[in-house]
C-alpha cells in the first residue's frame, strides 16, 4: 500500500492506539494498521477498523493516556 501523502511504500504495524471517544480519550491495545515510517501516516483499513470497534466493544483499552506527543 501507498501513503496518499508522500507515496512512500507503508508498513503494516500493530501498536497502541489513542482513540477519541464519547468518555474521551483511551489507549487500544495492539491494533494492527498501514502506517507509513516516512511521514507517520496512519491507515485503517477495513480489518483494522473492524479491530478497533471489537477492542472498544471488549474494553480492550488503557484509560490511563498520555497526552500524545508527535516525534
Ligand atoms: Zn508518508
């Protein structure tokens, strides 16, 4: 897959998530997603997004957030 943004070739990885919900913002456990290693792009494709619900459904997330930081 192909970042839309700098056209870099993106690598599939499984990392932490923050995600933004009603209760505010929470850490996903491990989902796997397309992120580009040149500009940071972050995909979610359909399984990934499928993922995440699934973990969010489960409570498969951290409460204790750090406020996230760009590298
Ligand atoms: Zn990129």
């Amino acid at each position: 897959m192909k970042c839309q943004v700098c056209t870099n070739e993106m690598a599939s990885v499984r990392k932490d998530l923050p995600w933004e919900t009603a209760e505010g913002w929470v850490m996903i456990n491990g989902v796997l997603h397309w992120e580009c290693p040149v500009c940071g792009e972050q995909v979610f494709d359909r399984n990934a997004t499928k993922e995440i619900l699934d973990k969010l459904n489960r409570k498969n997330i951290s409460h204790k957030l750090e406020i996230p930081v760009l590298k």
